[in-house]
C-alpha cells in the first residue's frame, strides 16, 4: 500500500514536470528607449503614468491580453519586477514593425495621417528647423498633419502635425503617408 502511494506520487510529480512547458507563457522582451518609457495603469495617452521602464528593462508581455490600437499608438499589457501596466509596443525588442502588426487591425484612417519610422522615434519642435525639441513619439506612431503644410528649414523639410491641442514640426523624411492616399498612390505605382 505504501508503495503505491510513492508510486502515485512520483507519477504526479513527473506528470507536473511535463506539464509546465505546455503552459502559456509570457513573451520576455526588453525596453528599447534610451530616455526610458512609460509604464500606464491602462492603454492610452490618458492612462495614469505608474512609472517609467528603463533603457535594456526586462518586462514579460501578458498573452492572454491583445494588443490594442489607440492615440494610434499599438499598446501591450506588460508585467515588470516593479508591476503590471501598459506600454507603448513599437518600444519593446520584440514589436514587428509596424506593418507586420497582424492583429489588432489599426482602426481606417482618412487623408492626412502619418507614421513615425524614425527607429529611435520622431523629435517634435515647436517651430520648423532645429529649434527646442518639444518631446519625442516613438516610432509606429501615427500623426495627424491637419493642413498637409509642408517647409523648407535649416536644409531640410519639416511637417506640421497635430499632437493633442498643439500644432508641432517633425523631419517630414521619417514620416510615412498612411490611408486611402497612400494606398491609391501604391496602386498606380504598381500599374
């Protein structure tokens, strides 16, 4: 009798043994952003801020909870040594790109909207040119440029776009036109 129960017990074991790969787990991945970044109690610009991930941070992408598109921006849940919130994708080692992102589909956009493919993000200015730099939006961002308005500056091109209330400039050669112009355009380059 007794040795039965042993028995059953080291099959129990072993059985937990084999079990554990067989678990999802959580995708690890690193922080890619020099000045750090944000770690928000849920999606979104608005989301409370908990406290800001450091550059190389280790953080374990959450698999059961889906990524979710808003502000244009790609959000995933993450957990840290220091808590669980929500982060900017396009900041973490393992992001796709931005257009291998299968799912979530980010939401159709009209005319006039923007992605960032700076790989270290876009330096918005207040004015055209190098002037102060107001913050940065990651790369995979989208912006709005409301009036298309486009100037030459300090050798380069600058794009006015929409961030929250303010009107802001970025590099216009680490933006690239997203929506239904950009795709009539990529039809007519096909033939």
């Amino acid at each position: 009798m007794r040795r039965r129960t042993v028995l059953f017990v080291v099959v129990l074991v072993l059985l937990g043994i084999l079990a554990v790969p067989m678990m999802v787990s959580a995708e690890e991945a690193k922080v890619n952003a020099p000045v750090g970044l944000k770690l928000r109690l849920e999606p979104g610009l608005d989301g409370f801020e908990m406290f800001t991930l450091k550059h190389r941070e280790l953080v374990w992408v959450d698999p059961n909870e889906p990524s979710v598109w808003l502000d244009h921006i790609l959000w995933s849940k993450v957990e840290t040594e220091r808590g669980t919130g929500w982060c900017a994708a396009a900041h973490l080692d393992n992001y796709p790109g931005f257009w291998n992102v299968d799912t979530p589909v980010m939401p159709d956009l009209p005319e006039g909207f923007f992605m960032v493919k700076a790989p270290a993000g876009l330096k918005l200015r207040e004015e055209a040119g190098y002037s102060d730099v107001a913050f940065i939006v990651p790369y995979g961002t989208v912006l709005e440029s409301p009036n298309g308005k486009v100037v030459p500056a300090d050798g380069i091109y600058w794009r006015e776009l929409k961030v929250g209330g303010d009107l802001l400039w970025g590099w216009n050669k680490w933006l690239d036109e997203i929506g239904p112009s950009s795709a009539a355009t990529e039809e007519a380059a096909v033939g």
